[in-house]
C-alpha cells in the first residue's frame, strides 16, 4: 500500500510502496500555477516487507521550479518496490510541459506497474530493458495522443531518464534508459560518471568535431534536443545495462541541474553529503539506513540549492538512488 504524509515546507510528500494509484495521486495533488509551491520532495526508505527489500535501495528525489520560471515543468516518481524511478522534462509552453511530464511520468510506472502485476505464475516476466521499451513506447503514445487531441498543445513533449532492476528483490542488473537531455550519473568508488549521451544537437556536434565540449556548454543551440516523448508517433529509446554495486549512488537530473552545475560540482555535493553516511561502520540496521536515508535528501537539497545559486535559470529536478 502507498502511503503518503503532507509536510508544511513547500508541499512535501513521502511516498513508498507499488500501487500506482500513488503516482497518481501525488500528480493530483499539485495545486494550481498561481498557488503552486516552489518546491516538492519525496523521500522513501523502500518497502514494508522485511530487512532485505531495505537493504536493496535507498532513495529520495526533489524538484524545484528554480528562480526563474513560474511554473514546474518537471515531473520525477517511482515504484521502489518495482526497482523503477523516473525523471521527466516537460516541454511545449507551461501547460504543455506540465501536462506531458506528468503524463508520461504516470503512463510509463503504470504500464511497468500492469505488466508486472498481470504476469502468470508460468509466464517469465519480460526482460528489463523489453519492459522500458513497452513502458516508453506507452508513455510516447499517451503524450503525443493527447498532443493531436488539442490545438493549443500541438508540439508539446518531454524528455525521460529512468532506471529498472532486472530482478527487483536482488539487484542483479540496472538498466538505464533515456531520450533526451536528462541525464543519469554514478558515483562508484569516488568517481562520477555519466552513464547516459544526451540526443541533442550540441552532442552530434562534440562527436563529430564540430564542437568541442566548452563550445557546447556555451552553445545557443544547446536546449535544442533531437528525441523526445511525445513529438512523434514513435520514439526509440536508448537503452544501456550495467553491474550495480554495493555503495553505488545514481543520480537521475533534469537539464536545470546539469546546467547550472558541472560535473565536478556536482560529485562535492554527492562526497559531501551522501559518501560518509554510506561508509560508516556498520552499525544498527535501522539506524543505518536512517542516516543513509536523511543524507540522501539532505544532497537532493544541497544539489538543488546549488543550482538556484548559480542562477536557477530552469526547473530543477534531482533523483538518488543507492545501493545500500
């Protein structure tokens, strides 16, 4: 069962548990653009169901409208117990955006949420990355149906970055998939590292020598990206699997973090707040992943101050993950 506790600062939310009728009901409970607070934050020590569903992931995400905009475009959720989290970044004009990120957002945990449950005992469930790519696809068909329903919405879209355990209950493999600019990171031993190639036009032009790194940062074709949901009838998601580690900390970001803050920033955020917690001496279970827990959603905190500091020029979304 999904629980959810309201918090006075800036709408806060803790959900955990698999039902998506959750998901759904923290999108319902945005308020309105006039009244709609700056800032939403969940946190989750997943699961109810014994020592090791905990001991599997951590996790707590956060997302701010930054100081700029007047309105969040961003959407971020997960099913924990599924081993799915997800970031979106709306596009299309407030409404537009809005309304794409959080579409795809619902539709995508919906239809991992379906497939999962409606598998029979003698059925497989499907691979993890044949999963994304129906969840994706899905998610692509809703936004771009609800595009052509309505002129005012017509190019309307988002990006996606999520991740997926293939086996939810012992973290053998993480798949990660994305189209867009949104990215994932992993920080793993004391080195940052992104695991996903943004589709934009600046990344065609780094790998084909056109432009170099610091011409792309700066380059006003920049926002200009070349995949998204929703824009088309058919998206093809980029797909990638990798060996999670006891330790590792995956972070989930929107373009308003990762534009305010380079690499490097980013990883004494992350060393500052989260790597100390994950390498104390052992100690009381509960105790540990309490503290593993509030250092989780002290970095979303610091990661997102950070970028509102050096500007906030976008919406802010950030999402960890760690394998504790």
């Amino acid at each position: 069962m999904w629980k959810a506790i309201g918090h006075e600062r800036d709408e806060e939310y803790c959900f955990h548990g698999s039902n998506t009728a959750a998901a759904r009901g923290w999108r319902n409970g945005r308020r309105g653009e006039s009244e709609a607070p700056s800032r939403r934050s969940i946190a989750a020590v997943v699961g109810e169901e014994g020592v090791s569903r905990v001991t599997l992931r951590l996790f707590a995400m956060l997302s701010d409208r930054g100081r700029v905009r007047h309105s969040n475009q961003d959407a971020c959720a997960a099913l924990p117990d599924l081993g799915a989290f997800v970031v979106c970044d709306g596009m299309g004009g407030p409404a537009g955006g809005e309304i794409a990120s959080q579409l795809a957002t619902e539709r995508f945990l919906n239809c991992l949420a379906h497939r999962t449950n409606s598998a029979s005992a003698h059925e497989p469930i499907a691979t993890a990355s044949a999963r994304l790519i129906k969840a994706i696809n899905d998610a692509n068909q809703a936004v771009f149906r609800h595009a052509c329903s309505s002129p005012s919405l017509h190019g309307m879209g988002t990006t996606l970055v999520a991740l997926l355990w293939e086996d939810a209950t012992a973290s053998r493999k993480l798949c990660i998939a994305h189209v867009g600019d949104s990215r994932c990171y992993r920080l793993r031993a004391g080195t940052l590292h992104m695991l996903t190639r943004d589709h934009s036009l600046v990344e065609e032009q780094v790998r084909a020598g056109v432009l170099s790194q610091v011409q792309a940062n700066i380059s006003p074709m920049r926002n200009i990206i070349t995949r998204a949901i929703g824009t088309q009838a058919t998206i093809e998601p980029e797909i990638a699997t990798c060996d999670p580690q006891p330790g590792d900390l995956y972070l989930l970001a929107s373009d308003g973090l990762t534009r305010e803050l380079d690499e490097a920033s980013i990883q004494r955020i992350l060393d500052r707040e989260v790597r100390p917690a994950l390498l104390a001496p052992d100690r009381d279970f509960t105790q540990a992943g309490n503290t593993i827990q509030a250092a989780l959603d002290t970095a979303c905190h610091a990661l997102v101050d950070a970028a509102n500091a050096n500007g906030g020029h976008d919406n802010i979304t950030v999402l960890l993950v760690v394998c504790a």
